[in-house]
C-alpha cells in the first residue's frame, strides 16, 4: 500500500533516505515493519508532526491513469 508523504522526513531506518512532502513512501524495494507505518502516520510525540497518509486511489484515478499510459504510447508509436 503507498503512502504519500506530508511532512518532509528522514528515514533513519532505511540508510537516512531524506522524503520530501509529496513523494511516495516507501520508496521502491523496501518494505517497511507495520509497526514503522504507524509510527510515521501517527503524530510524532517529539516533532508533533504526521510524516505520511495513506493513498487511497479510486477507480476512477487508476482508469484514467491507464488511459494516460495507452495515449502516450500511442504517441510514441506514431512517432
């Protein structure tokens, strides 16, 4: 399940990544513990900040991202 990170943060579990608000969490070939999410989508007691909420994607985004995907490969093709 993909995350969406709000608040910009370092993950000292994963060597340091530096997330920037509006990247995706995790970043691709690591998986972090449950416990891990709950920590970052739980306000931090020290930072009193959230880190990252979960993405709910509709169907209506993932059509209309699978139709993006064939217009430009189409596009390409015509090329």
């Amino acid at each position: 399940m993909p995350y969406k990170v709000i608040n910009d943060f370092r993950d000292k579990e994963n060597n340091n990544i530096i997330y920037r608000k509006g990247d995706t969490y995790p970043v691709e070939g690591y998986k972090p513990s449950k416990k891990r999410i709950t920590e970052l989508s739980k306000e931090h007691p020290e930072h009193r900040l959230v880190f990252i909420e979960e993405v709910k994607e509709t169907v209506k985004q993932i059509n209309s991202e699978q139709d993006s995907n064939e217009d430009e490969q189409l596009n390409e093709n015509k090329e």
